[in-house]
C-alpha cells in the first residue's frame, strides 16, 4: 500500500525459462511433468502464488497461476509471474525437484527476464534491483561459469522503459546437479 493509502500492483511481468538436459547421457524417461502436484505447490509458495487452474495434453502442462502462469513440458519449465512474487527463490528447490522427479542432470539454458518497475521498493529481495537478481550468490553462484554469464538492458529513450534479461547457456556454463 502507497503512503496515500492507495493500493498499487505491480504489473511487470517476471519471466523465468529453464531447459533441462542429460547431456550425452539422454534419457528418454526424463520428464518434468513427471513432478507432482504437490511439489509443485510447494514451490509457488516460494514464490507467493498458487495454482487456480490447470490443463494439459501429450505436449504440455499449463497452469494459471494466482499471479500469472506457468508452463511445464518434457524439458522446458516456464514460470510467467508479477506482482511481489519472488520466483528466482524457487530456483535452488525446484533443481532439487528436477533430479529427484524428472531425471534430468544439467540445465541446458536458463533465461530471466523482466521489465522496469514502477515502485520497485515494493518488491522483495533480490527483485528490487536487477543487478541484485543476476548477482545473488545462493541463486546464481552455484552455476560455475568460466566466464560471467551475459545480462543486459535494452532502453526505449523517452518513455523510461528497460527491458532486463540474464541468460546462462550449456555453451558458457554447463552445470551438473
């Protein structure tokens, strides 16, 4: 709530896309559908929103979300959120969900994305500041990159909008769970 009593949402939507592999080891039992429910849940509440509908059919599992949607397939997850959701909190439990349910063993690509807020001190840790988001060690750090993995900003002059967007690649940093 504003100082003047007004209530204000933030629509900015924050993008996470994650895609798993087995590198040379594929196997074709990995799924990330294959992650229940359950433990799903427990990762939205992480991030503080939860599932209020869902659908699916042989190629993917959508959810709409109490804060937007999120998308699930063999080897791709989609988190869609806004608000003061946290979602890159849930990057640390939800690899941890991936080995153990899915069966895969390394991230092939990771991208994160969002516009500029509008009251960004309304948001939690590390979600006020991009540099902060990208920069977190307990979320990032575990990924031993070699080289620092690319993020930037692309500015449209006059109307003060930045697009953020961090990407970590298998070509520049391969990581194992």
């Amino acid at each position: 709530m504003s100082d003047s009593g007004v209530q204000f949402f933030e629509g900015v939507e924050k993008l996470l896309e994650i895609w798993f592999t087995n590198g040379r080891d594929s196997n074709k039992h990995s799924d990330l559908r294959k992650i229940p429910r359950g433990k799903l849940e427990s990762i939205l509440k992480i991030v503080h929103c939860e599932i209020i509908s869902f659908v699916n059919n042989d190629q993917i599992d959508a959810y709409v979300l109490s804060e937007s949607s999120m998308f699930i397939s063999k080897r791709r997850f989609i988190l869609k959120t806004c608000g003061t959701t946290t979602p890159l909190m849930c990057l640390q439990p939800l690899l941890l969900l991936v080995e153990q349910y899915a069966g895969f063993t390394e991230v092939e690509d990771l991208f994160y994305s969002r516009k500029n807020y509008k009251r960004p001190e309304l948001q939690v840790q590390p979600h006020q500041d991009f540099d902060q988001e990208v920069n977190d060690r307990p979320l990032f750090g575990q990924f031993p990159c070699q080289i620092t993995p690319p993020s930037f900003s692309l500015v449209k002059s006059g109307d003060f909008i930045y697009y953020y967007y961090y990407l970590i690649s298998y070509f520049t940093c391969r990581w194992r769970f």
